[in-house]
C-alpha cells in the first residue's frame, strides 16, 4: 500500500531561522530517502519525464533509491542532468515532475517528492566524493560563452565534454548568475554552486571574470577569436513601477538589494564595510520568486515585512514552497494592493499610497484575473521598499554588436529550434537562458530551463562544428572518479 503523504523534509524551525542566514530546508537522511522513493507508482508511462524540462529519467533514479542504490540513481540522474543538487533545491517541481506526478492526482495523496530525492542523491554524492568522468578528445575548436549563470554553466560542461575549448566570460567577480547574486543563501548555499563551477574548471574550462562583453571586451573580437559564441547573459535589468517617488533614498530593485546581500555581505556589517538600513518597516511589491525572497532577506535583517500583490495569492507565480514559508517566517502577506505613490520627505521614503485591488472576471493572457483598481486608496508608513516585479533583457550587448537583433522585449533573437541567433552575417552564434524569454517552446524563466537552453545550443554547437572538420589532438581524462 503506497503512503499517500510525502515525507516532509525536515527544516530549521521558523523563529530560529529569521535570525539566520542558513539553509531553512535541511535534506532528508538515507532512511527519509528510501521511504519516499517507496511512494513512487512505477508508472508504465511515466508523464512526469515530460515534465521535467530536461526529460531526466525519473522512474529509474527513483528505483535505485528505493533500493538504496545512491550511486547508480546519481549515475542516472546525471546523464541528463549535470547539476542536482541545484536544481533539486530550486526547480519549481510542482509546476514541471511533480506537477505531472500520478500520485498527485489522487484524492488526498501528494505528488512524490521528486526534487527532494534528487537534493538528496547530488547531496548524498558529493558528500561521498563522487564525480562523473568523462574522457575528453580535444577537438581543437574554442567557443566563447558569455555569462556563467545556469546556461552558461551547462553549456560549458556539455561543450568542455565534446572536447572543445571553452572559455566563459562573466560581468561580475563570481560566478553563477542569479544562482549567487539573486537566490539567497538560505535557499541556494554559494558554496555549492561553488563545488559545482569548480567541477567545470576541473574539467579544463576557463573562467574570465570581470569581464563585460560589450564594454570590456568586444563581441565581435570575440567572434574573431572563437569558432563559436554562446550567449547566457540572463535578464538583469530590474523593471520599475513607473510610479511618483521611485527616487527617493529607501528605495531599492529587488537586484539591487539582493545583490547587497548576496554579494557585499551587507547583513555582514560591520565585518564587510557595505551596510544596508532597512529599518523597522519594509514593503515590498511582486508575487514571484524574486518578491519572495526579498521579503525573507528583509526578515533576516530584523525588520517587519509586508508584501504587497495586486492580486490574491492563488494568483502568485512564486513556487508554492516559498509562499509557504513566507508567510511561516511571518512576511505579512497584503493582497489585493498596488502601490500607486511613494511618499517622502527631504528625499527620503516615508509612507507608500497604495490603491485596493479587485479581481474583474476577464482573464490575462496568462489566464489569472485581471486585477482593476478600487477607488479605495490608503497610505502606510515605511522606511524601506524593495520593487520585485521582474526583469527585462539588458540591452547593453545586443546594442553593442550588428550581430545581434532583438525582439519588441528585448530579447536576443533565435531561431526557436536550434536556437542559433538570427543574424543575416556569417555568425555562429547561439543563445539561451532568460536573454531568450519564451522563444523555446514557450517556456523560459527557471533555472532548468535555463540548463536546457545551454544543453540544446551545446548539442548544435557541437553538431556544426563538427561538420567543419575536427583536429583531433590529444586525449585526456579530464575528470576521473574520486581522483580529483
Ligand atoms: P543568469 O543567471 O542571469 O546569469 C547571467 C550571467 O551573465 C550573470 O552572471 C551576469 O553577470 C552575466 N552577464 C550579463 N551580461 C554580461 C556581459 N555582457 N558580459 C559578461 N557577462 C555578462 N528560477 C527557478 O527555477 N527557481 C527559483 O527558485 C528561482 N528563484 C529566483 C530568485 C531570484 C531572486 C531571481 C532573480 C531569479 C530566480 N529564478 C528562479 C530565475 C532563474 O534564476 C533564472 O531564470 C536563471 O538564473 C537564468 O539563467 P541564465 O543563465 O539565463 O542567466
Ligand atoms: Fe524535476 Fe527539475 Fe529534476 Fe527535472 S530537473 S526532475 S523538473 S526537479
């Protein structure tokens, strides 16, 4: 008889880790693990691999776990996925595996715990010292890759395998992406996507970092230089409200926050010399993962928050887990809300104008209510106010270069197929992650799929370099098995 609940992973609890900045989710243990792959149906069709972005094989890893075969379920994990324990810990399964789950349709039953296993069998790995090898024929081909985030990243390794040479520029001093300057350490420790780059490093891929394609470095130099070009440089131009007061000293992006955190240490003060005073009261404004993770930073630094959303929060595109441990932490959730006005005084934030919402009965393209503004409108004090609504393709590199054509979004053009950039010049250049939006199949704006886009230009990369003839040079073992 198959436990129709999962086994909830055990956390820290919520009033000791508003005070910190540690993992709130704390991995199942071996036991915890085998319990709950016991859950799993072994459907003869199983929807939930076309759930999964990258079609990971979840019935078989899920199998070996069940029998307590930790390596063998890594082996299959990772023939289609390079990095579990970062997408175990951040993919939005509920709307990808698990969403997909049979179990989950049950009356009363949860979708198995898909990401949660997968958390625990890269966790369980790497604590074990298990890497997988690759044997690597150089090729004597170099690819330039531009920006180290998800797609970046993947696209690296999966280039690097095919025995090209790859270097991967990145703006910033750290690389990641989002995965180090947005998600916060309590949801996505930086140590290990760490562990992870390092892997790629390892593998003999170069990491130059504080370069800026399109300002430090050219990217048409870059095309001369290289036989190919991946661009992964995400999305990071934070969107604004467009509403009075968005000036004043107290306001921040939620990039721009996050980033304070993440990367200059700010609730490290006076460790770091980068200070952040949020001070006793906090709004933010969005419903997605951003907002969320916004607010609960804010938490940590020990002010009170609330979230403001214009619709109710059914409505909220965040992923369900981080809702919920939101409102646990006690973010104090204001629905139906639009902030219209930020007021000040000598430049400062002081109180946010805000309208009531209602939802009318038309639909969005998205297919949620939309929401229509009350004549109601009300004013709260506050000494902070983070903007989480989104970002939008910064144009700086496509501005850069005649390689490059955007779409009325500013996303890079590409084919949605191949995912090569439209270019009417001779420019073996192909692109992916948030700098495409939807363009693949409609589907954009996570970090697998992100992973996916890097996965999907690598594979063409390869296949039309290799049409051109390759040099083979040298063989290497580039990474063995506990012997590196
Ligand atoms: P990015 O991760 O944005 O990486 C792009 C990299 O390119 C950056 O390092 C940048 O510095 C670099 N770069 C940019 N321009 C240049 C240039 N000209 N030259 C050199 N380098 C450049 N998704 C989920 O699936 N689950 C979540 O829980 C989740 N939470 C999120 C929380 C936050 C706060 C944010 C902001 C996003 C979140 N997302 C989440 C979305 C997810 O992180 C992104 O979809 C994903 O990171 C996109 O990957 P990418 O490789 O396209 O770009
Ligand atoms: Fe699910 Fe994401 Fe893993 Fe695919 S990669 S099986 S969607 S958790």
């Amino acid at each position: 008889m198959v436990k129709p609940k999962r086994i909830v992973m055990p956390r820290q609890d919520p009033h000791y880790r508003i005070k910190n900045f540690n993992e709130v989710a704390l991995g199942y243990s071996a036991e915890q693990a085998m319990e709950e792959a016991s859950r799993c149906y072994g459907c003869k069709k199983s929807r939930c691999i076309e759930g999964c972005p990258v079609n990971v094989n979840i019935p078989e890893f899920v199998e070996h776990v069940k029998k307590g075969n930790f390596e063998d379920a890594y082996n299959v994990l990772t023939e289609s996925l390079l990095f579990p324990r970062i997408t175990g810990r951040v993919c939005p399964q509920e709307a990808q595996c698990e969403g997909s789950c049979v179990a989950g349709t049950k009356e009363g039953c949860d979708p198995l715990a898909i990401g949660n296993l997968e958390r625990f069998v890269g966790d369980w790995a790497a604590e074990k010292g298990i890497v997988s090898s690759y044997e690597i024929r150089e090729s004597g081909k170099s690819v330039a890759i531009i920006g180290s985030g998800p797609a970046g990243i993947t696209a690296a390794a999966d280039l690097r395998k095919k025995g090209h040479y790859v270097t991967l520029y990145e703006a910033l001093h750290v690389p990641g992406g989002v995965l180090v300057y947005g998600i916060p350490e309590f949801r996505m420790p930086k140590a290990i996507v760490r562990n992870e780059i390092h892997k790629l490093e390892r593998m003999g891929v170069k990491i130059k970092y504080n370069t800026l394609i399109g300002a430090t470095k050219s990217f048409d130099d870059l095309k001369e230089e290289n036989d190919a070009i991946f661009i992964a440089i995400g999305a990071g131009l934070p969107r604004f409200l467009g509403i009075p007061g968005e000036e004043l000293v107290g306001v921040y992006t939620a990039n721009e926050f996050l980033a304070r955190i993440n990367l200059m240490g700010a609730d490290k003060f006076p460790q770091y010399d980068t200070p952040i005073d949020v001070g006793e009261r906090v709004a933010v404004v969005g419903g997605g993962n951003v907002a969320m993770d916004s607010a609960r930073v804010a938490l940590r630094l020990g002010t009170k928050v609330d979230l403001y959303y214009r619709r109710t929060k059914e409505y909220m595109p965040a992923r369900n887990v981080e809702i919920h441990h939101a409102l646990e932490e006690g973010v104090r959730f204001k629905e139906l809300r639009s902030p219209i006005e930020l007021i000040g005084s000598k430049g400062e934030l002081m109180r946010v104008k805000y309208s009531v919402m209602k939802l009318s009965s038309k639909l969005d393209q998205s297919g949620r209510r939309i929401p229509v503004e009350t004549r109601r409108t009300y004013s709260s004090p506050y000494d902070t106010f983070i903007i989480a609504i989104g970002q939008s393709p910064n144009p700086l590199l496509p501005k850069k270069t005649r390689y490059l054509r955007t779409n009325e979004k500013g996303y890079v053009i590409v084919n949605p197929e191949t995912l090569r950039v439209a270019s009417d010049d001779d420019c073996l250049a192909f692109a992916g992650g948030d700098i495409i939006g939807d363009q693949y199949r409609g589907r954009g704006g996570t970090v697998i799929d992100a992973m996916s886009h890097g996965r999907i230009a690598a594979k063409n990369i390869d296949e039309l370099l290799s049409r051109t003839g390759w040099k083979m040079e040298k063989m290497v073992v580039a990474m063995h098995p506990r012997n590196v």
